[in-house]
C-alpha cells in the first residue's frame, strides 16, 4: 500500500491521505502510522481518500475508530478547536471519507461506520464538509 499525503486549504487547513492499495492485517499500522505522523506535525481535519483502495478489512475499520477517537480527543482538550458539527451530530467534524468504492462504502455502512463518518464522492463537496 502507498499513502500520498497532500494539504488542502478549506474553512479550516485539512490533510488528505490518499490510499493506494487495500487496506488490510497486513497494510492499517501503515495508515495508522502515517496518520499518527500527520497529526503529530499538527493535522487536526483528516480527510481519506480511497478512490485508489477497493477494499477495507475489520483492521482498516478499527484504524479508522482509533482515528475518530484519537482527533475526537485532541479537539476535547482544546476548546477551540474549530468544530462545525453541530453538538447533536454524531459524525465526525475532524475525520471525512472520500470516494469509497461500492465494496468499500457496502462494508463500512454494515458495520454502521456511515452513522459516524462523512462519506463524500466529491473532492470539493468533502473540503467544505470541515
């Protein structure tokens, strides 16, 4: 698996990691490790990029939880943080997903990721979701 990682101005400064590859055992510490290294260097707004990955594991699921809780608690411990989601939202203000394939999108909505995750098929439409 490859992961290009881009900065993108919207409302607020976004880092897209783009997905090369399936996201499997074998390939989510990788994703994990380079999202951790983003967020380190001060990402806060994480968007996803699978247009390139056609599939997704229970591993690749839990990278993503970790990503939701791990960008959840950042934003608790800084007030202003920036936050767009209304309070009664339950999707993430910090984490959006970009152009799932439809095994990809089928796999992340039986597990009920969609309840909790942005899910976007254009890159713009995505950026003005922060």
């Amino acid at each position: 698996m490859e992961i290009v990682v881009s900065q993108a101005d919207a409302r607020v400064p976004v880092t897209v990691l783009s997905v090369h590859g399936q996201i499997n055992a074998d390939t989510a510490p990788q994703l994990q490790a380079e999202a951790e290294k983003a967020i380190k260097a001060g990402a806060r707004h994480l968007l996803l990029d699978l247009t390139d990955a056609p599939y997704i594991s229970s591993a690749g699921m839990r990278v993503l939880a970790y990503l939701m809780v791990l960008l959840r608690k950042w934003s608790d411990e800084n007030k202003d943080a920036g936050k767009r989601a209304p309070e009664t939202s339950r999707h993430s203000p910090y984490l959006k997903l970009l152009n799932a394939s439809p095994d990809v999108l089928r796999a992340l909505t039986m597990v009920g990721f969609d309840l909790f995750l942005d899910i976007h098929s254009d890159y713009q439409t995505a950026l003005k979701a922060f």
